[in-house]
C-alpha cells in the first residue's frame, strides 16, 4: 500500500485552523461557532449543502471548506488516485494507492467504503477509509501476459450492486469476453457469462436483477440476470455494422436513466435510447458532429459526453456536448485535447457543477491529464494526472484516518 499527501495539503488545514482560532480568541471561528476539523480526506464532520448546483454563493473565508476529490485509475501504470481537481499548479494528485497492473475501470459502493478496480489480472478490492488494497481476486480468464492500452486483455467495464454484495467486471480475452461475477463475501468468482467482443462499460440496474455489458466491438448490449447469469443479446447500431471490427459507429460507454434505460451516444449524431426489457429502442438527435466516447449524467438529468475528433461519419474536432434528453437542447464547446471518460465534480469553492473528462487512453492517443469544464459556462480548464488516467469517479465523501 502506498499513500500519499504532499505536505502542504496535510499543513494547511491546521495552519487554517490556528488561524481562526487565534483571531476569534475562542475555540470556535469568528462568529463563535465551533469549527469542523478537516481530515486527510478533505471532507469535515458537517458540510452546507447548496440549494442547487452552481447557485451557492462563495463561502465566506471563515468556513472550513471541505475538499471533494476522485478516483481515477492510472492506465499506463498500476495504482488508483485520489485526485484534487481544484488544484492547477503540478500534479492534482494528492493520494495513491497500488492496486495491479493496467488498471482500467473502477467502481465505488459508497456505503461500505470499498472500491473495486478492473486491472489486467484481477479486481483490487480497496478500502477507502485505510487507503489500501485489502485483497485481488483473479479472473477465471486470467491472461498470460499484461499489455497496456485501449486493447489490453484483462478487465475493463466494471460495476458493483447496489447492495454491495456482488461486483460484474467485464473481462477481455482477445477473441471473446465475459463478464465475471464476483461474490464479495467469499472474494470469489461464481459466474463468468460469455458477452460481446471488448466491453468498455458495465451498468447495474437499480433493483441489482440485471448486469448490462456496452459490447464495443460487437454492436450490442448483453442483458444479463444476475440470478442465473443467463444473458441476452440485444443489436445496437443506429448506423448499421458496415465495417465490423474496423467501424467507429460503435457503443463505447452508457449511462441509466430514471427509468432504467440505457442511454448510448454514438458520434455526436444521436444517443440511443435502449429500453432492456424489451429491446426496443429510439434516438435523440445530437448536434455535436464528434466520435463520442465517455458519458456521465448530471443530477438533473443532463448528460455530459466526450467526443475525440472526425472519425467514421463524423466530422467535428474534439469536444465537450451537454445534452438533455428530455428536450433536446444541447450546448457543445471545443476542445484542444482527446478524452476518455467523463465524471462530475462539485467544486469545493463555489459550489459549481462541474465536468471532469480523463485523458486515457483513446482510438487516437492518450494524455497525462484531464479536463475541467464548468457546466453553467463551458468554461475549461486543465489538470496533470500522471500514469494515463482512464476512468474518473467521485470518491465518496465519509469517515476519514
């Protein structure tokens, strides 16, 4: 286990602290509250909510502010980061913790403070709180060797229960992959379900009843139940398979809505609307012209997607669309870079919604790096991840060391 702050994160809330302390010349702050005490973590005993995202006002210079940070696996190295978006001078890194090589997706169940990671050779079980691998169960199709980049064999997609008792993680073998089952109180795997080729994405309904793998290189989604592990296939190529393994109109990553559909959006031409019980599905036109990968959805419904340039039938730069899908309207900013994968953030500061859009590895390059962008003015901004950062999810705020 490594884990580490730089010093001058782990100084400045007690100098803060002193401060205050010394000004007000009482044990509370100016106006005689107590203060809450900020951990290694950045979060404090009691946080102020804002009403909505972004429409907080500044916090007054005297509040403690508890910092918000997220996870992000290091694909071209072998650890899960903690990383402090707010910070733009040298690495955002303020946190490491070793999980396996070529580590790609990552999954957090908040409520039992584990992490699961998709490395090349097994899912690194993380306790949050301790900051360490407690345990690595290997896939049944472990491979022989690890590789790194977008066409590594090994884990990719992976997901956890909302119970916290079952974990799905995508397995890529080459010419075929599965999706593994793991029980987490045994730590071992009870099912391994074949899937489509290279699922870079896996969604768990909120019931827990179905696993859904985003098969990138087979045009399909797999519906699998999660009693009998039994799995259905179900075509999604709003553009037709023409081209087969060398297409780019293919799913990459996928997000649930409020009723429990999928939402795929395919080269900033339209996002797919796949209802899993029926197989059915419809389209929402996009604007944004760009071969997507990642996507997120905001509180409000909105969806955040990445795309990375002219590729197949689109032929837009790199960019940034937010879309919602109840209305169709959509905003698109341009982009200097390539991304992966997309995430929110609040920012600790204001309050503001925020996108963070990972570096990765990509079909056309990766980066050491990621992107800010705020969601009420696109305006961007961007942050050094070392080790290729390829799947970026909130850490949960919680009981800290």
């Amino acid at each position: 286990m490594v884990y580490r702050f730089e010093m001058r994160r782990a100084l400045l809330p007690t100098i803060v602290s002193l401060i205050l302390a010394l000004g007000a010349c009482a044990p509370g702050g100016a106006d005689g509250a107590p203060t809450s005490g900020t951990g290694a973590s950045g979060t404090s005993a009691a946080p102020a909510a804002p009403s909505s995202p972004g429409s907080a006002s500044p916090p007054s210079p005297s509040t403690p502010v508890p910092a918000r940070y997220l996870l992000a696996t290091q694909a071209g190295s072998d650890s899960l980061v903690i990383v402090d978006p707010a910070d733009r001078d040298g690495s955002a890194v303020v946190g490491r913790i070793e999980v396996g090589e070529a580590p790609w997706g990552v999954a957090v169940h908040p409520g039992t403070r584990r992490a699961y990671v998709a490395t090349a050779r097994g899912v690194a079980v993380v306790d949050l709180d301790a900051r360490r691998r407690v345990a690595r169960v290997p896939y049944r199709d472990t491979p022989a060797h690890v590789s790194y980049g977008e066409y590594r064999l090994g884990g990719t997609g992976i997901a956890v229960s909302p119970d916290g008792r079952r974990v799905y993680v995508a397995v890529n073998r080459g010419g075929s992959s599965t999706l593994e089952t793991i029980d987490v109180a045994s730590r071992r795997v009870v099912a391994s379900t074949p899937v489509g080729l290279r699922p870079f994405d896996v969604l768990v309904s909120a019931d827990g009843r179905e696993a859904y793998t985003v098969d990138h290189d087979a045009f399909s989604v797999h519906v699998v139940d999660t009693r009998t592990f039994d799995a259905r296939r179900i075509e999604v190529a709003p553009f037709g398979t023409e081209g087969g393994l060398a297409s780019f109109e293919k799913p990459h990553y996928g997000v649930l809505d409020d009723d429990g559909a999928l939402l795929l959006p395919y080269q900033g031409r339209v996002v797919v609307r796949l209802d899993p019980a029926t197989g059915r599905t419809s389209t929402i036109p996009q604007t944004a012209d760009s071969h997507q990968h990642g996507v997120t959805r905001t509180p409000d419904g909105r969806l955040v997607v990445v795309g990375d340039g002219p590729f197949g039938n689109a032929d837009g730069g790199p960019n940034v669309a937010v879309l919602d899908p109840a209305t169709g309207e959509e905003r698109v900013e341009a982009l200097d870079r390539v991304h992966e994968t997309a995430t929110t953030w609040t920012d600790p500061a204001d309050g503001a919604l925020k996108a963070v859009l990972a570096g990765g590895y990509t079909q056309s390059g990766a980066w050491d790096g990621a992107t800010v962008v705020d969601l009420a003015t696109l305006e961007t901004y961007e942050i050094q991840i070392p080790g290729r950062p390829q799947v970026v999810v909130p850490l949960p705020e919680g009981p800290t060391r």
